[in-house]
C-alpha cells in the first residue's frame, strides 16, 4: 500500500507537506519553546519551499546565537509529505548563575563582551637566554574565526606586539597582520637592537594539506648608532597538516 502510495505522488502531484516534528539540538539557555516561537513554526503547519530559508533568516536576525541551521528531514519514507525540522543552533558561551529563588536556585545566561585568554610564555635562545611573557587573547573580535591578541615578552627579548587573524571559508583561506616593537641585545657587540614592524599576510588552501601564502611590511631598525627602514614582500608554498 506505501509502495503505490508512492507512485501515485510521483505520477499525480506530490503532497502538500506539513510539519510533522520540531527539533531542537544545541540551545542551553533558550528554551525549544522560546526558539519555536522565534522560528514562527508549529507542527501541523505546510511547509513552502522556502520555509527553511525563512526560519533561518528569522532566527539569526534576533541576534541571539552565534550559528543556525535548520535542516528538513522526511519523518516517514512511507509518507513523503510528513516533515521533520530540525533546527541546531549554538549560543556561543554561557554561565550559570544563581537565582535566589528557592523554586529555580539556578539559571544558564550567555556571557557577553570579549573574552580574555591568557597564554604563559617561556623560551630560550642561543646568545639571548631567557625568554618570558605572557600572551592575552580575545576570540571572534571582528566575527567567527578570528582572533585578536597581544604577546608581551621580556628577558632576551623585549617585545609587545598587537595582532589579528581571520579565517574564512572554514580556514581554507587566512588573513593576518599586526604591529609590533621589540629590543635585544646582540650578543657579539652588546649593544641593543631597536626594532619596529608593520606586516600583513595572506594564505589560500590549493588542496588539501597544501597552502600558499604572500607577505608584505616595512621595519624601522636602530643598531649601533644607525637607523635604517625598508619594506619587504614575499611569498611561499608549503604543506601544512
């Protein structure tokens, strides 16, 4: 009986397709109910061709998740027209916090504003000892995949440095650049070297684990008395894993 069910949508006209199931996968502080309504979708309702569109579209315009995707699945392959939406959506960070309310002590928020990270820094190197520092880090500055961050060192090397990264494309192309300034001593004539740099960089993913890149800046250098600058470009090919 499917069977024949089946070719007669095929020969006479596909059914009109309803919404047969709502779910919702990724969602810690909003509620299903909250995001069904934000969605505007109910099951029992038709689903037009561009209802997932639609859906998408409203959902990212509350501003309230980081990613959403809403996927159509087939809930019965015996009946076509029953569709299953599911939505998966991710709220970025969230914390919990305590309520005072004896009937819900506990409540999940996101967190907002930028996101300090902290990376301890130590090295040595031959003819400068000992590096140390720190680097502090701020996630998604300027939108998903990218990272803003300031390494400051001191030691053999004194530095402070501010720079940006954006992925795109799921990381097959990466843009970077940033300013920095550091001092070291040389070891042969013990003598400092000032040093200021501007740079950006460029990087594409021909195919897998194979990249190339390109990479232009200027330096001011100060050594023994002399100051020098100059800019310089270049680029490479390189396999990556």
């Amino acid at each position: 009986m499917a069977a024949w069910l089946v070719v007669l949508m095929l020969v006479g006209g596909q059914a009109q397709e309803v919404v047969h199931d709502i779910r919702i996968h990724g969602n810690v502080a909003t509620s299903d109910d909250e995001i069904r309504r934000l969605a505007g979708v109910d099951v029992g309702m038709p689903l037009a061709a561009d209802t997932v569109e639609i859906v998408t579209n409203r959902l990212r315009a509350t501003k309230k998740f980081e990613k959403v995707e809403v996927l159509k699945r087939f809930a019965s392959i015996a009946d076509p027209s029953q569709i299953v939406l599911v939505i998966i959506v991710d709220e970025g960070p969230v914390k919990i916090e305590r309520t005072g309310d004896e009937s819900a002590p506990v409540r999940v928020v996101r967190t907002r504003g930028p996101r300090l990270m902290f990376l301890p820094i130590i090295t040595a190197e031959d003819g400068y000892g000992l590096i140390y520092g720190a680097r502090f880090g701020v996630p998604d500055p300027i939108g998903k995949d990218s990272r803003l961050s300031f390494p400051l060192t001191w030691g053999g090397d004194k530095r402070a440095a501010a720079e940006v990264e954006k992925d795109f494309h799921g990381g097959l192309t990466r843009l970077s650049g940033g300013a920095a300034i550091n001092r070291r001593e040389h070891p042969f004539y013990e003598q400092d070297e000032d040093r200021g740099r501007v740079w950006v960089r460029g990087e594409r993913e021909i195919v897998r684990a194979f990249r190339v890149g390109a990479t232009g800046g200027w330096q001011h250098v100060s050594f023994l008395g002399t100051d020098d600058s100059f800019t310089h470009a270049g680029r490479w090919t390189f396999p990556h894993g």
